[in-house]
C-alpha cells in the first residue's frame, strides 16, 4: 500500500466517523459509562470492606472499654474496703517483724 492510499484511507474514515457523530458519541458516553459503573462499584467494595473492620474495631475497643470499667470498679472497690478497714476499724497492716509465718506440712 503506498502513501497516498494510506491518506486516503484515513480520509475516509474520519470521513465516516464525521457523518456518523453522533453514533461515535453515544459509542464514547457508553465506554466511558461503563468505566464509570466498574470505578464506583470497586470504591464501594474498598468503602464495604473498610466499615466492615472500622466495626470489628468498634466492637472490639467496646469490650476493651467494658473490661476496664470492670477492673476500676473492682480497684475502687478494693481501696474503699482498705479506707474503712483503716479509718472506721482501725485497722493497720502489721509491721514486718510482727508478722507471723504458719507452714503447712
């Protein structure tokens, strides 16, 4: 093929695409649509996944949240019953040397 009919065959077909504009639009609308829809469908896949762990995080950070309540309420707990053993009873731990060591045999 010479030169010439290479022009002239690119001359006819833009020549055609010319008379059918609006077929090759609607051709581009669709192609670029459709690129469009597997964009949006993969973003809403990586945002599904995302909330899915944000929620096993959430529920995990809730059990953690429930477990230090437990542990504080049971520390308070424990230093209330110090404070009156303290204050109301009297009570004092023992000095070392006047602690008394039971073995068990």
């Amino acid at each position: 093929m010479g030169n010439s009919s290479r022009i002239n065959l690119a001359n006819l077909v833009l020549q055609d695409l010319w008379r059918h504009k609006l077929a090759v639009i609607a051709a581009l609308v669709v192609i670029f649509h459709g690129v469009g829809v597997v964009y949006v469908s993969h973003k809403s896949r990586l945002l599904t996944t995302q909330w899915d762990q944000l929620l096993k995080e959430r529920d995990r950070l809730d059990i953690e949240w429930r477990n230090l309540l437990l542990e504080e309420q049971s520390l308070a707990e424990h230093s209330r019953i110090t404070r009156i053993a303290t204050k109301e009873l009297q009570m004092n731990r023992p000095l070392p040397k006047e602690e008394v060591i039971v073995r068990v045999k």
